[in-house]
DNA sequence: CGCCAGGTGCTGA
DNA sequence: TCAGCACATGGC
C-alpha cells in the first residue's frame, strides 16, 4: 500500500470534472491509469492510499499526476475574482487539474468534439480494448491507452466501427503526425500556451477549443481556458445582454482571471454543470433535516 | 420522437 | 475576419 500526502485536494471534484475520462469507481476505490499503469486510489482526508500494478508508480509519481505540488490555496485566491466563481470555488474547493500524458489527452479531446460525456468514455474505453494492451490489478482489469504508433496503422472504418463517427480520419490523421513525430509532444510541455497551441491547432480535428483543453490537461498550460457550451453559459454570468463570440469570451476570460485561469475554468465547468443535480440534493438535504 | 452533447472544417460574403 | 452550415452517434 503507497501512501501519498493530499492536503487541499479533492479527489472526487477532480475525477468527476470532466478532465479524464477513464476514472472508475468500486467499493469505494478508484481506478483508473496513469499513463499505461493502473492505479487503484482513495482518499482519506489529507492522504491518498494507493495500490498500483507497476513499481514505477512511486509516491513522487502519483503526486505529480494529481498536482500535489502546486499551491492551490494560491492559485485559488488568484483566481477567486468574483462572485460566480468563488461559489464554485466554495462548492468544489480541491479540484485540481490533472498532469496527463500529452498524447492520450490529446486524442481523448479530438473525440470529445460535439459529443457528451458519457459516449465520450465509451469510445475511448472500446479504442483501449481493441488497441491498447491488457492490465490487471486485483480484480480490476483493463487495456492501456493505445499508442500513437498504433493508431497510425488503423483504417479509417475500423476506428468508425468503434462509433467514433466523422472523428475517426481525425484521430488517425492526428496519430500519424504523432506518430511521425511531427508532433513533439515532449517538446510541447516545456515550451509556452502560445507556441503549445499553435502546434495542436496543426492537427486535424483540433479546434481552438480541443487546444486548449488538451494545452490544459495535457500539458500544463494553466493560461488555456476553453470555451465550450458550458462555458458558453457559465460566461453569461459576465455578459448579461452583450452578445459575445467565443473569442471574445475567451480573451475577456484570460485577462480577467490571469495566469491560472484554465484552473477557473475548470471550477465553473464543474459547477454548472451541476448547478441543477447540486440544487436538488440540496433541497433533499433541506427537507430532510427539518 | 426531437433535442443535446467539453466543436471543427468548409464555404461564401 | 466572420456567420452559416454539414457532420455521426447515442442518451435522454
């Protein structure tokens, strides 16, 4: 068992967030990888409890998978500019954005154009079972993100086959170039937001929206703030009656929520997407208790 | 059944 | 540069 130190951090707001879309819960522990290796995690208050099919998974790891080393109180307070977010800072205090591999992130974000959650995880869980590689953990079994290499070698209709729609010569155009190395994902991670989506906006199917989630997610780009319709609504809280383009939204977004503001993104993104499920639990927890 | 989903690429003004 | 349109699929 690999005990890991988690102050100020949430390990549900962060899973169900809508970043990663391979988490899964039983009994209490979630599953999921990081990079091809399983992890099983809970949390106890300030700690994680791990246990992990790999030994690469080391406590040092895990932590800079889940962002243990930033500073969230300050990053919060960075970005706690008004009202609407700090209610979702109040509700979801904890969420952290995900270091995840680049190519995976990428890929995943490239299928979850015009599309929901749900059908999202499932496209993504049938590429892994046809194309990735078989891992067990206890009980647990499941198949490894597939590679780019792989990807590239796939026809067109096999990946249509896995409901992956219009996206299917997308994805395989995206992993060739990876493939090719024409797409330094390493490179990316060092370079900066500007230079970093510029590159993921070359591939196609990547969109100014996809770039920045996977500038994000994939690689720590917490400038990029995406705009999708969640967002698209979260921003009505700033532009009552203006009507606002995307663009104009996301450079309004920029400046007024500074260097972290994809970490403001993602508190509002969570929390109106469950501002409704939120209310009604809330009532029911009202009634109940008079 | 029609509507919606972490939008993008293409076209024509 | 920007609005308008087609695009696959499944959950609700």
């Amino acid at each position: 068992m690999i005990e890991v130190p988690a102050a100020d951090f949430s390990l549900r707001a962060t899973l169900t967030s809508g970043q990663a879309f391979r988490w899964t819960e039983h009994d209490g522990w979630a599953y999921g990888f990081i990079g091809s290796s399983v992890l099983k995690v809970r949390q106890d208050g300030d700690r994680l409890f791990c246990e992990s099919s790999d030994p690469a998974l080391t406590p040092n790891r895990i932590s800079d998978y889940f962002a243990l080393d930033l500073n969230l109180p300050e990053i919060l307070s960075s970005i706690n500019v008004d009202i609407q977010v700090h209610q979702a800072i109040m509700r979801y205090r904890g969420l952290r954005v995900l270091r995840q591999d680049g190519w995976e992130t990428l890929a995943s974000f490239i299928c979850a154009s015009f599309n929901n959650i749900k059908r999202i995880e499932g496209m993504i869980e049938r590429l892994c079972q046809a194309y990735g590689e078989p891992v067990a953990l206890n009980g647990f079994r499941g198949f490894s993100f597939p590679t780019a290499e792989r990807l590239a070698r796939v026809p067109e209709r096999s990946l249509r086959s896995l409901g992956l729609g219009y996206r299917a010569p997308y994805l395989r155009a995206t992993a060739r170039l990876v493939a090719e190395g024409k797409l330094p994902t390493d490179h990316l991670r060092r370079v900066d937001y500007e230079t970093t989506k510029r590159a993921l906006l070359g591939c196609e199917g990547v969109g100014d929206k996809v770039a920045d989630c996977v500038a994000l997610f994939g690689f720590e780009k917490y400038e990029a703030f995406p705009i999708d319709v969640w967002m698209e609504r979260a921003m009505r809280y700033y532009f009552r009656h203006r009507k606002m383009t995307r663009k104009g939204l996301h450079e309004y977004a920029r400046r007024h929520f500074g260097p972290y503001a994809g970490y403001a993104q993602q508190y509002l993104y969570h929390y109106v997407r469950n501002l409704r499920a939120a209310e009604s639990t809330k009532h029911k927890a009202d009634s109940t208790q008079s």
